[in-house]
C-alpha cells in the first residue's frame, strides 16, 4: 500500500527537520490520527517545478504565493494543497481520532496566529535565508519574497527592530491568550478544554515552527503566557514525527 506523500520545505541541513509553519498544522493533524506518510522535500527553486508536474494548479488569487506547501498526495493519487482542505480531507478518510472541524473556530485560529506572525516577518524571513535554507535556494526565496511583499530581505529586516517587532506581537499574543481562556469547558490546556480540535494544531504550529526556525524566538514566544507551554506541551507528542 502506498502511503501519502506530503511535500514540505527543506532546510539546509536534515537534522532539525521540518521548519514551515502551514506544513506543521498537516503535520500535527497527520502525527495526531497516526497515518502513515512520507516527505517529498521541495526548496525554494524546485517548489514550483515539483508541484507543477504533479498536477497542482498555481495560486492566482494574487494573495499568498503561487505554488505552496502543505501539498498531499494521496493513496488514490489525488492532490490536495491548502492546509484547511487537507486537515477536512484527513478527517474524511479516518474520522478517528477527530480533528473536531469548526470552521468558524479554525478562522479565529488563523486571525489570532497572523496578529502574531506578521510583525515577526521582518525578522524572520532574512534569519530563514541565513540559517535555515540552502544558500543556493536563497535568491529563489528572496525572489518570491519580493513578488509577495514588495520589498528586498535586506529592505524587510531595516523595517523594524527586534525589539519592537516583539513588542508589535502583543495584541497578537493577547488575543491567543483570550482564545484559549474563553472558550474553556474544564481546566484542560486546549481551546475546549480537555478536547482536543484541530484549531490548536493552528496556534501550536506557529510555536513549532519558531522553535524549528530559532530556539530564541520559540523561548520568547512560549514565555509570553502560562497557557502556551500548557497547550504546547499536551501537543509534544504530536510534533516528535518531523521527517
Ligand atoms: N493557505 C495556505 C498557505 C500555505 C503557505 O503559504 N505555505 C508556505 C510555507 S509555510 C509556502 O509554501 N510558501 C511558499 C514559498 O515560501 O515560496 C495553507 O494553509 O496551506
């Protein structure tokens, strides 16, 4: 039987394995119902050639990048790309244990994690191009960066410092912090409680992908409230598959 193919973003070297934020939350859905799959490891300058010949049409809404990773094959052959379609596709073909789908949650999940990320851009795209990538894949990325956002790496980093880019991150964090206060059911670390759904794989991948991408932001990240190392941890088991 042939197991499913999920095409992430290498990293220079394979230890410290995968690093990209949208491929985590496939990861964490895939590693929580245990299904069996493979990595087909893509960088920056084979991305797009790689998904092309499997059949993936390209992202022309003129949001997001053109060619993207999480992309799945699937034992039928199909292909899915976008995290959303894949974690319900997921749920589809083995409903237990379940994701707990809810739309509306999953979005908030989303708001929550870009009021996070987004002011962490300028920091940490320029730091992927020097420590995580193969330096060859560099220009592609700083490439697609540039079509994306509109400006150089080195124009990205002299937009704002560090320590006010983190300090831009506290609505973010705020607001993560709110998301998992309000809709508790019982003491346990995730959103309903002790329940488990898919919309804290949304939030506990952007803590994997900073502590893949820079244990120093990952630090600073978690520390920000008890409730993330609470949630990060009832998850440790989900993000130990990272090949
Ligand atoms: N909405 C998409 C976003 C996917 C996405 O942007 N993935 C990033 C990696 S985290 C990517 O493939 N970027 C392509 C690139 O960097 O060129 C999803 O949820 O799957």
């Amino acid at each position: 039987m042939t197991t499913i193919k999920l095409y992430d973003l290498a990293r220079v070297t394979k230890s410290g394995g995968s690093w990209s934020y949208n491929v985590w939350k496939t990861r964490l859905a895939l590693n929580y119902k245990g299904i069996s799959y493979t990595t087909i490891w893509v960088d920056h300058s084979t991305i797009k050639s790689t998904l092309e010949a499997i059949g993936v049409t390209p992202n022309t809404s003129g949001k997001g990048f053109e060619y993207t990773v999480p992309t799945v094959k699937l034992q039928d052959d199909s292909i899915i790309t976008e995290s959303a379609k894949i974690a319900s596709k997921l749920e589809d073909i083995q409903p237990s244990p379940s994701l707990r789908l809810d739309t509306n949650l999953q979005a908030e999940a989303d708001s929550v994690v870009r009021m996070v990320y987004a002011p962490l851009l300028p920091i940490y795209m320029p730091h992927v191009a020097r420590e995580v990538i193969d330096k060859s894949t560099v220009p592609a990325f700083a490439k697609s960066r540039h079509a994306r956002f509109g400006m150089s790496l080195e124009e990205m980093e002299g937009l704002i410092g560090e320590e006010q880019a983190w300090e831009a991150t506290k609505p973010g964090f705020e607001a993560m912090k709110k998301l998992l206060r309000e809709r508790k059911e019982d003491e346990g670390p995730f959103i309903h409680g002790s329940q488990l759904c898919y919309a804290d794989f949304v939030l506990v991948a952007v803590f994997e992908a900073l502590r893949r991408v820079g244990i120093d932001m990952f630090e600073k990240a978690i520390g920000m409230d008890p409730s993330f190392e609470k949630l990060y941890d009832a998850c440790e088991a989900w993000v130990q598959n990272d090949q």
